[in-house]
C-alpha cells in the first residue's frame, strides 16, 4: 500500500516503505512564464499579446544581422566623403563607429542573458537601445562635416 494513495495500484502499492514524497511547493508547481527554457505553452484563448522573453530575442538577433547592413552603409558613406573631400575624416567618424560597435554589444547582451537576469522591460528597453544606436551609425557618418 502506498503511503500516500491507500487505494493505488502498481509496484508502489506493495511497497511498505513507500513515503510519498513527491515535488512539492511554488518551485515544483509554478509554471515558467519568461518565454526561456521549461517555459510551458500559452493555454488556447491565453493572451497572445503577453510579454515573450523569447520575441525580444528575436529582435535583437534580427537587429545584429542588420547591423551587418548598417555597417557597411556607415563605411561606404565615409568611403565616399573620404574621395569627395579633402580625403581628411570629419569629427563624427569615430561616433558612428562607436555608435555601431555600442549597437552590437547591447545586442548580444539583450539575446544572450538568462531570462531570470533581467526583466521583460530592461531587455525591452536594450534592443530599443540597440537600434537606435545602429541608426546612428550611418546618419553620423551622413551628416559628418568633412
């Protein structure tokens, strides 16, 4: 008989020394709602417009790609001022590259960190981040004065 169930049936029904222990508590029995691994699927009729850990990762992977893209319009920019002008680079040069390679690190650390290390707003907030300095670099490189 089972210490926890007189009527179950089974190999644990027989066992005398049975003591019921099972996974018990908030850690056991609360459902992971970060979007990150063990995370359970959203209940049919749930919100589909819930926050998704999951969904800002995605943007910030999409955002490095872009950044790829952003680079290389940075650098045909100041390629094209470095010929037109007296072959000098104006003061925004560095920003913008400064500007690009910022854009990438707060997109790794906005796809890459644990979903229990920040909140849903902070990582939300750094692939904004990300963005906005990935624009930078090319409209820094645009209105350098060269």
């Amino acid at each position: 008989m089972n210490a926890t169930d007189p009527t179950a049936t089974g190999p644990t029904a027989t066992d005398p020394t049975a003591t019921g222990t099972t996974a018990t508590g908030t850690a056991a029995t609360a459902p992971v709602t970060d979007g990150g691994p063990g995370a359970l699927a959203p209940a049919p009729g749930g919100d589909p417009f819930a926050p998704s850990t999951g969904a800002v990762r995605v943007f910030a992977g999409t955002g490095l790609v872009l950044l790829v893209g952003a680079f290389l319009v940075t650098v045909a920019l100041m390629l094209r001022q470095s010929f037109a002008g007296d072959g000098a680079p104006g003061p925004l040069r560095e920003l913008a590259m400064w500007s690009l390679s910022l854009s990438g690190l707060v997109g790794l650390w906005a796809m890459c960190l644990p979903g229990d290390a920040v909140g849903h707003r902070v990582r939300r907030g750094a692939v904004f981040v990300q963005y906005a300095l990935m624009a930078g670099g090319p409209l820094l490189a645009a209105f350098d004065p060269s």
